[in-house]
C-alpha cells in the first residue's frame, strides 16, 4: 500500500476518533487556501489563543491581504490591527520582516 493512501486512512480514523466542530482558524482557512494568509495567521498564532489570532487575523486581512500592503501600513496601525494577538510590537516587526522578504525573493 502506497503512503498516501496509509496517510488517508489514518486521518479518516483519527478524524472519527477526534471529531470536533471546532475548527481552529489555520483549519477554517484551508477551505479557501491562501498561502500567504496562513503564513501570516501562524505567525499570529504564535504565543496565543485560537480566537486572539482570529480577531487579528481578521482584523489585519480587512486592511492589509499582501505583503505589500503590509509594508505600506505604518508600524502603529499595523500594531494596533493585531493588538490582540499579544506581543504585538514584536509581531508586527516580523509580519513587516516577512513580508519584505516575500517581496523580495519572489516578486
């Protein structure tokens, strides 16, 4: 049998054995994924609460969804969308960071 489909029928077990309809905010966004958005959400996530990162999350991707609107937020805004995800002067410089550096390696 082939890794992948040992992979599937673990997860289909696991799944019925630890069901839940609470779906963390990383989980909800593979309906649509967008790579850059759960990069972003990860980094959020880091250091706090599932519904912290949510708020932020959402918050930040109203105003600011590419890197390169992130950029162009000023530090005090930006801080201030993510204000509940804790630690968010550290957080900001890192989404300011990364955000850089996606922009530069692959725009």
């Amino acid at each position: 049998m082939k890794k992948s489909k040992n992979i599937s029928q673990i997860m289909k077990i696991l799944t019925k054995i630890y069901f839940s309809s609470d779906k963390t905010t990383l989980n909800k966004m593979r309906k649509k994924p967008d790579a850059f958005k759960i990069l972003i959400s990860c980094l959020l996530s880091l250091r706090t609460q599932d519904k912290n990162t949510e708020t932020a999350s959402r918050k930040l991707f109203a105003v600011a969804d590419t890197p390169k609107k992130i950029l162009r937020l000023p530090t005090q805004k930006l801080e201030k969308l993510i204000f509940s995800s804790g630690h968010y002067k550290k957080k900001a410089r890192i989404l300011k960071h990364v955000s850089k550096v996606l922009i530069e390696k692959y725009n």
